[in-house]
C-alpha cells in the first residue's frame, strides 16, 4: 500500500504537489472575507474555463450530485426529456429522470458510438407541440471513451425551445467546449478530472433560458436548489458549508490552467490521446471508438479475446503500479480504460504503454516487445517538430 | 489574508498538522483495494464513535445533505413527522420536510431552550393510530448552543414506534451520544465538527427499524439514496465518486482520537466550554443558554445591549485574528458564538478571551482587564487538580 502509482483513470487524476500544498492551507471561516474572495476569484476562474457569462456555482458533491440538480431544477414531473445516451453515464441521466417522475424519450446508440446529430433534429422536429422541455447529453462519454459533437447536437434542436444539458464532467478543460458559442443552457462539470483535484466538488453553469424554467419547476429539492445557490453567490457564500479545503485546490488548479493556456491544455489532452491511441494500435489491441469520434480523456481499449478487464488491469497495478479502469456495466469486462486527462505527463504514458507490453508477453498475448512505446514516440516526436 | 488564525467557529474547526497531511497524499483510485482498506477501516472507526452496530454510511456533501438523506430515505410524502426546533438546524429539518411533501407538527420551544422530552411524551400520546412516523431532533443545537437530552426524549416515546432520527452534525464526539443504548435508528454527523476534518463529508448511522421504512418509502431520490450506498458498501465502495482525500483524512482524524480517547475526548468538550463560560460570565456578558443544558461544542453570548453581533466578532477578527461566528436566523445580531469543539487548544480559548477583554474596552464596555482571563485560568486549575 502507498507504493508510488501511476494513476491513469479517467479521474480522479493526479494532483499536482502545488494543489495538494493550497489544499493543505489551515482552515478559514466559510463565511468569512478570506472564502469569500476565494469563491469569487474561483468563480471567475471558473466562467473563463466553461466560456460563459453564464452564473456557475460549485457544489460539495460528486459529478452525480450535479447532474442530479440539472435535472431537478429545471425538469418537473411529467415533463419529458430526450436523453442521449452512448453509455453509462448517459444511463444515469436516464435514471436520475425517472427517479423524478420525469418521461424519458432515449433513442438506441450502440455503446462506442456517439449521438448522431441528425437523430436530434428528426425527435425534436416530430415534437411539434414541444412538449420535449429539454435534451440531455454527455460531451465526453467517460464509460466508452466518445466524445459527442456537442456543437451539432445543440445546433440541432433548431427552433425547438429544449433546454441544451451537458454532462461535461469528464470532458470540461479536455475537450473543446464553448457553452455560450454552442448556446449551451446548463453545463455540469467535476472536481477530479481535468481539473486535476481530488473528487468533492461540482460545477454547474445555467443560463437565463434555465432560470425561467427553474422559477415554476415542480421537482422536490433541499440541498442540491440551484436558486438557492444563486442566491447566496450574490452575498459570496454558499447556502450550506462548503468543502472549504478543496475550494482552495480549486483556486490554485485554476491558476495552473490559466497559466498553462485553455489552448494549449486542450491541445495537450488531444496530443495524450493520440500517444495513446498510437501506442496501444501497434500493440495489436482494439480500440472501442473510432479516431473520429475519440476521447482527449480517456481511452477504451477492447480485452482481447478469452480475457477479462481485469486479466490486464490486475496485473498492471500489482506488478507495474499502473492504475487504469476496467469497463462499466454492459462493457464491465470487454474493455480497460486508459484515463490521459488531468495531471498526467507524457512519461506516465511511455511508462503505461511498456508495462502493457509486459502484461501481454505475461498473458503471451502476440507482441513485439517495445512495439508500443516506439509507436508512441513517433506521435511524440511528430508533434515537438509539428 | 492568510493570516495565522485562531479559528474557534461551530465547525468547521482547525485541522491537526497530521490530517492535513493525510489528505495531501498522492490520489488513488477510489474503485482500488488501497481504497478499499481506507472506506473499511473509516467505517469501523465511525461505528465506534457513533456507539452503533448499525450501518454507517459516509457521503460526500455538506451535513445538510445527509440531513435530506434522513428524512428522503425514511419518510414519504404525506407522512407525518414530529420536528422538534430549538433553533436554525431544527427549522432546517422542517424545511427539508415540507420540501418533500411531509406535514410537519412542531410544538414551538424558545431559542435558546432545549426541547422538554414530556411535550415528545404528550404529542406521541395523543397518536395513537400512529400516524407520526418519525421524531426529528437535533443533539446539538449549534445556532444556540443548546444540547439536547436525546436519552430522554428516545426514551418520551414509549411504545410509539415513530423513528428516532438525530442530527448530531455538530455534537458528535463532542458530548455523550450513544446510537444503540439509546435506541437511535437515524443519526447524522458531519466531518467539519469534532472530526476535525475540513468540510466535505457526511456520516449517516442507520438501524433496521429505519431500513424497512426505507423499503416502500416513496420520496424520490438518486444521489442520497442509502439503500444504493448500503448495497455498495458491502463491496467497500461508494455509489458514486467519494472525495478520496476526505477520506484520507478521516482515517487519521479517527486515529486521533482513538488514541485521546473517546472518554477523555468528551471531557475535554466540557472542561473547554467550562473554561469559556466562566471567562465570558466574569466580563459581565450574558450567556444565551443556561449551564445546565449549556454545549460542549459551542458557546452562544448575548450581545451587549445597542451592539450587534458583528461589533464584537469583526474586531475580534480584524485586530486580534480571532475567528468566532455570529448569530442564525432570529438571533442573527444577537448573539455572537465561541466555538470550542474540534482541534482547539486552551491557548485558543484564553487568547480568545484575552482578545474579548480588548474589544470590549475599545468598546466602552464595563469590564475588568485580565478578569475573564483569570476566571478561565481558575476552572483550568482546578481541572488539573480534580
């Protein structure tokens, strides 16, 4: 136990030393001037990554917690809801909505696929009583590793008055996202992925179009009411204690995107995927979405076949101290998952690659010893001088 | 900003070095066995603490949030419950029952007061089809430094089967509670109190009485639903991402006081909220509730009569960093409070005192310079001798 890992999951991530440090400060009053300027300055922070002049609040929950308040803030009970779904999480959301009373209306995407655009258009053009009150998406797929074209989705709603909900909690600082560009009504975001903090925080960014909607909204709620949050972000508190210490990672991770450049962080992410993608390519395992369609955040690598995710992911924790995920629900144990977003470096990669390589010739699966890494190294070399 | 503080809030409360430490470990994967040690051995941990063996759940909110839990999970619409408020966190508890369809009977008590347990006696009396399903209190009442006698109010119910769900967000740890002995089905705790822990987790005790309740309840729920948590952790994980480093902290902060003591660590409570008391009552300044149901955890004061609270609490804060907290609610401007609960030291308390003396001079107010000082100093004197 505590032996140094190499933690490639697609989150938590890695935190950096300096986030740990700001993490570690003594604590503060939450309700008093030292938080409040740190919610402030946060907040900021926070507007710039989602690209919005949209209000953003954090909440102290996981991810789930704030894809729980998108829906029950501004769905009610007997409302229905397109929800798009290309994997687990786009199940949750299915969930979440039945949990609330809420009709769900889920056209079939195979899983390692993204949401066809054009399926938007026809569902909500069909609707012509607009009776469909909002559609509901994940921007990354965390469970599969697709990233699905927001952009289009959104655009694809024409002049249909549904409210535009992304699940962007794995995909936020990885992938190009622009929630007022792209008409985006509400925007969920976590902690511990691109962000590069320990779990516990949630972020959600509502536009005007969602705040009239919340005003008459029938959905029962306490902790996770988004108006109430508003509310007290005017006074720059939070209606219930906040996670006061990861607040202050936040501040500090913040800081690092911005020095680093949204631009070159999303270029990064995209530059580890294809190190990855190359990398496991040449070792002769099957990747489950398409080049096209492919994650910056995380890679899902098909188990070759008599296997199990965890025949390879075993062994790479207990042998290599390399962390990746296994699969999730229907693909629990067909594939593993490289996770390449956060606070992760080039050589945590070449690192993961060899000890993949290992694990095969272990399982004596069929590889070139070191055919993983040297296709790695093309795309690194290719990029420096790109 | 970042100066050194003496924090003395109602929570969240200092963190010890060695927690801080623990929480800036490297992250691990939250669904690995090295997590899995962590959520076992913080479980165990609690279940000593909470005096149960019930099942006890960590969630990652704020306390408010397990407090919804409590009543989401047990109570269904159109249910009636017994709330007994003597302050803020009670009406709290009101409002999270309202918000759920549950009619609320609430037999008024005076800020500042402790509920009588033969009023619970006389309202459960009176049901006797038994329509009351559940009697909601809190332990420690932190908006007025009130404790509540949870024995006998458990005990006020007789045969009545009305769960007995407890807040004791702010008193756990810091005065007696004992889950089972006391016949608690329901008990909610928070990590930012006597825990020591910043702000971020909540713990949550549940017996059998509450989980067949839970069977046929029909709030609806997903992030908060404790049967998913139960059934997630008997294969030690968390439905959804924890805050890891929460945790991490936690398992120290149980250790702390594991080795204090439990005993020794509830006697402390007391002597710290002895030695305040008897410092402020030597300034000539009033205290909220009487010594007999007065909290170990923190110390409500009226404020003078023409000053607010913030008169008394900025100066504190702006001359001497001294952090206490105002007033709640109704008494917002008329009490400020000394929290003495957590990772404080005698130190604190007799330089928040000291510092008490000066603001009260800047003030023009009638007081003895060293008076409260010295009162303190006997009480600490005569706990070393005794």
């Amino acid at each position: 136990m505590w032996e140094k890992q190499i933690l490639l999951l697609p989150g938590p991530t890695p935190v950096p030393e300096r986030v740990l440090r700001a993490m570690g400060r003594p604590a503060v009053n939450h309700r008093g001037p030292d938080f409040k300027a740190v919610l402030q300055e946060v907040t900021r922070g926070l507007k710039d990554v989602f690209q919005t002049g949209n209000d953003v609040l954090v909440l102290t929950s996981s991810g789930t917690g704030a894809m729980e308040a998108a829906v029950v803030n501004f769905l009610s009970p007997g409302d229905k809801a397109l929800v798009l779904s290309v994997g687990q999480f786009g199940d949750r959301f299915k969930k979440i909505c039945k949990t609330y009373g809420i009709e769900v209306i889920a056209p079939e995407f195979a899983w390692g696929t993204a949401v066809a655009p054009h399926k938007v258009e026809e569902v909500l053009t069909a609707d012509t009583s607009h009776e469909i009150k909002a559609v509901l998406v994940q921007h990354n797929e965390t469970s599969t590793g697709v990233l699905n074209d927001i952009a289009s989705i959104s655009r694809a709603r024409g002049d249909h008055p549904a409210l535009m909900i992304v699940d962007a909690i794995s995909g936020l600082a990885a992938a190009p996202l622009k929630t007022d560009a792209w008409g985006l009504d509400v925007v969920v975001a976590g902690s511990q992925k691109a962000f590069m903090l320990p779990p516990g925080l949630a972020m959600i960014s509502v536009g005007p179009r969602a705040w009239e909607r919340a005003v008459n909204n029938k959905s029962p709620k306490y902790y996770f009411d988004l108006q109430a949050a508003r509310d007290n972000l005017t006074q720059s508190q939070t209606p219930y204690t906040p996670a006061v210490s990861l607040f202050m990672g936040l501040l500090e991770s913040l800081k690092m995107i911005q020095e680093e450049g949204q631009n070159e962080c999303l270029s990064r992410h995209v530059f580890y995927r294809d190190v990855v993608r190359a990398g496991v390519k040449a070792l002769g395992l099957e990747l489950l979405a398409p080049d096209t369609i492919a994650s910056p955040a995380v890679t899902a690598v098909r188990v070759p076949p008599g296997f199990k995710a965890g025949d390879i992911s075993r062994p790479l924790r207990d042998k290599y101290q390399v962390i990746v995920a296994g699969g999730q629900g229907k693909l629990k144990e067909e594939i593993f998952r490289i996770g390449h977003l956060g606070y992760v470096q080039l050589t945590d990669l070449l690192a993961a690659l060899s000890a993949l390589e290992l694990v095969m010739q272990d399982l004596n699966l069929p590889v070139r010893p070191g055919a993983g890494v040297a296709a790695a190294q093309q795309v690194i070399l290719a990029g420096r001088s790109g």
